[in-house]
C-alpha cells in the first residue's frame, strides 16, 4: 500500500468491457507508482472482481446504484493524499512512460492546472476531440458535421483539427477520458458539479479549473481511445446528453 503517492487515479465502472483490464494493465505497468481506485456502479458486474484479483493494490469501491460519471468520480475525493489525480476511462491504453512524462511537465509548469493529452482511434487515426470551452455553434456542429456546409469547418475549429499543433498549447476543454489534475485543486474545486449525471461534467470542470491556472494540451503525450459512444446511440443517452447541456448553458450562459 502506497503512502502520500504522488499520482492517484480513479475509473468509474458501469458494465465496463473486457478492454477495462488493459487499462488497468497500463496503470500497474506505469514506470511510476499509482494509487488506483475504481468506483463500481454497477457491483452486479464481476468486472471489479476480476480488477481486484488482476491488481490486489486497487481499492474497489462498490456503489448501490449508478451515480454517473462526476459523482462517482467525487466518492475518491475525501481519501486522496496524491499530488495529481488522474481521471481514467476503461477503454484506454497508453504507454508505461506516459503518466511519468504528464507528471514532469506539471512538476516543470506550476500554473498548469490540468493536462490533456493527444489522443488516438484504435486504427491510429486522430481522435479529434474538444479543445474549446462549449458553444451552441460548436456542439451542433458536432451533430450536423456530415451535413457539410459550416458544420465541418465549426468541428475543426472547436477540436483545433484546423490547427499543426506540436508544442503545448492553452485550451479551455480536458476531456475526461484521461485528465490529469492537481490533486489540491480538484478539492479546491470540490470534484465535479454532481448535477452533470453524463456529459459537460468535465466541460463545467473545465471552465472551474481555469480559475487556477492553465489547462494545457500536450500533443506529445499520446493514448488510444476506443471511445464507442454507445450511450449517445440511445434515446436515453441522447435525452441525458440535450439534459447536461441545457445545465451547462443555465449554469454559465449561452454563448454562441
């Protein structure tokens, strides 16, 4: 057992795939020591069973009911005494040396508040994701990108596709498939707003954490990302994710 590590993560499971073990596997294979916890929300699942027996360092911690993704990721807060908290998705695989690199760019960089990474499709194609602070313009363009017309340029400019990035750049967006922040930060921002089920609670995060300091895209960190997107696929993924964003735009208004 780990005592002050530097690093803590946390991945929220809900019926995770098989492929959650790979990303546990990348986590124990890390060239630094981490302090993994794993929020269950669905304990009906042997997943974490098979997590605990793979990794008998992990701290499985087995909730009633689904709490979403925020609220899940808030039950570590109280127990950390890392100097970085990783939030980590279980479709993800990464390199052994990757968590140790983020770390020394922030121990480098003070006033980087969170780090987000470069990430990659399973067939090592970009996964161009949001690097700006949410727009109406920008979301839509998400949805209506195949359309043509303004929709792909908008997409570009919202992920920063339209941009030769190779050099750390400020951005106003983390994705919380694998975001690293300070520790003392996210208890200074009291984790995640709860009121975010699914979707925006790493936007709204976001826009928090730039009070801190900086959020800073790192196109040399690399991770793959299968990213199936099964739940925006349903009716009631599509109702929770129109839901968050309504929250989001009550919360800070809307821009367009």
């Amino acid at each position: 057992m780990l005592t002050d590590p530097k690093v803590s993560a946390c991945m929220v499971l809900y019926h995770p795939p098989a492929e959650a073990l790979r990303a546990v596997s990348c986590l124990q294979e890390s060239d630094l020591p981490i302090d993994f916890y794993a929020v269950d929300n669905s304990p009906d699942d042997p997943m974490a069973e098979r997590i605990r027996w793979m990794c008998p360092g992990a701290k499985i911690l087995p909730q009633e009911k689904n709490l979403g993704f925020g609220r899940a990721n808030n039950v570590v807060l109280p127990l950390l005494t890392s100097r970085y908290h990783l939030m980590i998705n279980p479709d993800v695989t990464f390199p052994p040396d990757l968590i140790s690199r983020m770390v020394a760019y922030m121990d480098a960089n003070p006033d980087v508040v969170i780090l987000t990474p470069r990430v990659f499709n399973p067939d090592g194609t970009e996964q161009f994701l949001p690097k700006m602070q949410p727009t109406v313009r920008y979301l839509l363009s998400g949805r209506l990108e195949r359309l043509g017309g303004p929709f792909p340029r908008l997409r570009a400019e919202y992920t920063l596709a339209d941009q030769n990035i190779a050099t750390p750049v400020n951005v106003g967006f983390a994705t919380g498939c694998f975001l690293l922040i300070r520790t003392g930060a996210l208890r200074q921002l009291g984790g995640f707003d709860e009121r975010f089920f699914l979707y925006q609670e790493d936007s709204d995060l976001s826009r928090r954490a730039m009070q801190l300091g900086r959020i800073v895209y790192h196109p040399e960190m690399c991770l793959t990302h299968s990213w199936a997107r099964e739940n925006t696929r349903t009716l009631r993924g599509n109702l929770r994710q129109i839901s968050s964003i309504i929250k989001f735009f009550m919360k800070w208004g809307i821009a367009w």
